[in-house]
C-alpha cells in the first residue's frame, strides 16, 4: 500500500494507462496549439521537482509565484507539491505593495515572476532575503525552465502526510491586510475525490480550462478534477467567448465565474448546438444572478450546477449532479458536500431554525490548518467547538439548500475577484489630503459589484478624485481600482460613530446602471 500523501502521489496515479495521450492542449497563447502529453507532466514535473531540491531548501519552504497562465505554470505547481514545497500564487495583477507584503509575510525560499517583472520582483525578494528568483514566461522561456533542463526527468516524489502543508492562499483581510490560508495535502486530495464523485467525472471527460491558476477556482477545482479523472484539459489561458464557442463541441466539462456565464451569453453563436456534448456547466466564486441561470438554461438547454467555497476551506457546497438525488436550483448554493458539516448560527452562537438567516460556520476534512504566521486571527475565526466561521450570512431551507445571502465582512466580488474595502481604504487614506474614505460595492451590470470610493477631504485640502484614482493604479491591482470617486464633505455614521455603508451603497445603487 502506499503511505505517501503527498497530493501529486495521488494525482499521478489517476493518470491514464496510456502516458503517451493528450493530457493538455493550450486553445490560444504562443505556438496553439500544443499538446502535453502525460509523459511530459510526468517528465517536466521531475525536473522541475530536481531542480528545486537541489537548491536545498529548508523543510516546508514556500514557492511563490506570480506568472501568466500557461501550462508549464501548471507544471510548475505539480512540481512543488512533488519536491514536498508549499505552493503560493499571486494573482498576476498584484503590484509592488501588495508583492512585498506577501515575500515579507511569507518569507518564500523561491519567487518565480514574469520576465518583464524580473526587476523590481528580485529587488524585493532579494532584499526580504529569498535566495532564488527565477523567470517564467507563458512563450515556454524563463530561467525556470532553462534550468530545469539541466535536471534528470525522474523523481521519487516527497514522502508527505496528509497534515502536511502544501499550499499557502493569500485571501484579502478586513483589516486591509491579507491571511495566507494553509492547505494541507490531505484538505485538498480529501475535496478533489469528494468533488470527483460527486459531480460524476467519468471516462471520456474533457475540461474546458478558462479560469487563471492563481484562485482555488482555476487550480484546485478544476485542474485537480481533470487530473484526478485523468481527462484531457483544452487549456485558455485567457477567456475569448467566441473562442470557446468554437471549442466548447469538444468539452463536456466547463467551469466558470458568473461574469463568464454572462459573456457566453452575449454570444449570438452560442447555443444548444455548441453544447451538444456538454455533460456539466458549474457556477462560482461569486453569486449566479437567478436571470443568467435561466436564461443559461432557456438557451443551451443546460442547468448551470452551482457551488459554493472558499480558498480557506475549498468547496464546501454544490448543487446536485444526479437528479435522483434533487433539482439544481437557482439562487442557492445546494447541499453541504459530503463529509462536510455546515450550520448557519446568529450572533450569539446559537443555532438559527430552517430558513433563518446567520453566519455560516463550516467544518470537515477540507477546511484549512489556520492562517499562515496568524495563530490569534485563526482563533478568532473558529468557534469554540472547532467550526470555522467562513463570514459568509446565509440560511438553509427546509429541504437542506443552502443560499448565501450577503457577506459579513463587506467583501466585494467584482468579476469573480474579492476586493475587500478595508485595504483600498488604507491606501486612500495614506494620500495626501484624503482625511478618510469609505469603499464599497454597487450593483454592476457586468461585473456582478463595481468598486466605489466616497472621500472626505482633510480640512481645506481639494484632492482630485482622478489623481486619486490614478495614484491607486500604480500601487494595486486594477481589478481593484474603484471605477469611480467621490469626495464629499463628510460620511454617514450611526449614533456609534460607525461608517454607514449600507446607507452608501443605496445612495450610489444605480450607479452602474445600463439604461
Ligand atoms: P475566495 O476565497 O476568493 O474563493 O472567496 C470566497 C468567497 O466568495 C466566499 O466566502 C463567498 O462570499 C463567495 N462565494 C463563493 N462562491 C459563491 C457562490 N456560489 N455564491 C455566493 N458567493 C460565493
């Protein structure tokens, strides 16, 4: 029997008989397509694993990465779990503020970035003290790979318990300050295979990749759920509607954020044909508006299956696959996955009847080890009795589905993305003549929630609200960059002194309004 843990052990030995089949084929990006077989995962990732392990890490080294999509990323990551690292993606629209806070918090031995950002990433990697900064770019170069040739293409994988760290997920703090959640080996095999049986992965299945690989979403959910099923992967490494279309007929997997669902369906092409041999569309990340998953359905003839999850805790829910176990239904997340326990509890911890709404609280196999370098916060955020309070407000009907219904930490979800008011603040109020500043989410046709900020000027200062705008881009990513400012002389507060953003948010709802 093996007693090894360690993830890609796993992954490995659900690759087909066959090594000499397509296991990926990249549908856009320079040299498409190209076709990874799985003698290549097998060989690239041994030689990526040889080459980290011979640089002599120190034991749970972190690898922190910032690249573009491509596979060989992908290999990339299959490579640290083999060499027994711990992985850390960094969305590849993180900046210069935010890159340095994760190498100072997570003190990586290894940072890999995209060659164009080789300058100023070294700088800061070099200076926090990481010793190994390497290149990788989405065209196949990069110092990454250059070395790794030099490497012998076998490798025993590292002997790994399923305790054992093997990824590290920086989610976004209310406080303005990001927590790494720590993955184990076993939080993430123990969700793939319950994911794998529950939503019918079978032979013949083909994924439709679209999602980045820097997200629980695109790296874990979908990735290990084709190679857990040993299924061949058509690889975008950017979302184009109408290039799925074409590519969809070959698929009979697909995974999307809503914001895709809703791009497909501005396809005039897109429709019951493309989808003939679609098998399962699955929603998440964010809320699926109850008029995309009808219209999805009016169109294509397809449920969209929709889950809930959370880079601290995987997937947690999921609409039903088989019928005989219930309807997928709109506007709810569906049942707690198996193995998975989740109960919705009101301010005082007590346990909320049926339909009531409360704070979610989660627990089972696939919720996280704690945040990283962060005992206190993690304490805080479980209950007494070990649940985790994902801060999520939700209830469960009387049938078991369960629905979210808003977020308790104001986070906001814009294209699938969390951005978190609190950090967007922090850089505001730092500005020169900014006294302080609400940020909040509205109502966005596209975007699910556009970012807004409201700023309060210092005493006699007028700052430009384009400058401040323009002063955000340069220091976070763009995605979180409010698509619109305004200064006003002071922010509704209750009788507590506490800003009133549910007083904002109404005040600005039709902001993004289409006419
Ligand atoms: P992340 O850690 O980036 O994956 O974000 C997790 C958060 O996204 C959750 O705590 C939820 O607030 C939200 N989320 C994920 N899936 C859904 C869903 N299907 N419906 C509503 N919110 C969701």
């Amino acid at each position: 029997m093996n007693t090894n843990q360690n993830l890609f052990v796993a992954l490995r030995d659900a690759f087909p008989a066959d090594l000499d089949g397509v296991a990926i084929e990249t549908a856009d990006g320079p040299g498409a397509p190209l076709r990874y077989r799985w003698r290549d995962i097998e060989r690239a990732t041994a030689m990526i694993a040889n080459l980290l392990a011979s640089l002599e890490l120190p034991e749970g080294a972190r690898v922190a990465v910032q690249t573009e999509k491509s596979v060989e990323a992908l290999l990339l990551y299959l490579a640290v779990l083999r060499a027994g690292y711990v992985y850390l993606p960094l969305n590849t629209a993180y900046q210069a503020a935010e890159i340095e806070y994760f190498v100072a918090n997570a003190e990586p031995s290894v940072v890999v970035c995209a060659k164009k950002n080789f300058g100023w990433v070294s700088k800061i990697a070099f200076q926090a003290g990481t010793k190994n900064v390497f290149t990788l770019d989405d065209d196949r170069t990069g110092t990454l790979l250059d070395r790794a040739a030099f490497h012998a293409d076998t490798h025993e994988p590292a002997q790994k318990s399923a305790d054992d760290l093997a990824a590290i997920l920086y989610t976004s703090g209310t406080t303005g300050r990001s927590k790494g959640a720590m993955l184990t080996h076993g939080n993430l095999l123990s969700n793939a295979r319950v994911l794998h049986d529950y939503w019918g992965w079978k032979q013949g299945d083909v994924l439709l990749h679209v999602l980045p690989i820097f997200h629980v979403h695109g790296l874990f959910v979908a990735s290990h759920g084709a190679l857990l099923n040993g299924s061949r992967m058509i690889w975008f490494a950017r979302f184009d509607p109408a290039e799925v279309v074409k590519r969809l007929p070959e698929a009979t997997v697909f995974m999307g954020v809503p914001t895709l669902y809703v791009r497909l369906l501005a396809e005039s092409g897109f429709g019951r044909e493309a989808c003939r041999n679609m098998r399962l569309f699955i929603a998440g990340s964010a809320p699926l508006l109850i008029e995309t998953f009808v219209a999805f359905r009016e169109r294509t003839g397809h449920t969209i299956l929709e889950r809930y999850g959370m880079s601290e805790t995987i997937m947690l829910t999921s609409n039903p696959y088989h019928a005989k176990d219930g309807e997928r239904r709109g506007g709810t997340v569906g049942f707690p996955l198996p193995g998975v326990g989740l109960r919705v509890s009101d301010d005082n911890g007590r346990p909320c009847p049926a339909g009531e709404i409360g704070g979610i609280e989660v627990k089972g196999p696939n919720v996280f080890k704690g945040y990283w370098r962060m005992p206190e916060k993690t304490k805080e955020e479980f209950t007494a009795d070990g649940w985790f309070k994902t801060g999520d407000v939700g209830k469960v009907d009387a049938d078991g589905y369960v629905t979210i219904v808003g977020r308790s930490k104001d986070l906001i979800i814009t294209g699938g993305y969390n951005v978190y008011p609190a950090e967007i603040e922090g850089y505001l109020n730092e500005m020169p003549g900014v006294a302080e500043s609400a940020v909040i989410g509205v109502p966005h046709p596209d975007f699910g929630e556009g970012v807004v900020a409201v700023v309060v000027p210092k005493a006699g200062a007028q700052p430009e609200p384009a400058a401040l705008v323009a002063e955000l881009k340069s220091k976070i990513a763009n995605f979180k960059v409010p698509k619109h400012c305004f200064v006003v002389d002071a922010l509704p507060r209750n009788t507590m002194g506490k800003v009133q953003k549910k007083e904002l948010r109404e005040q600005h709802s039709t902001l993004f309004r289409s006419s």
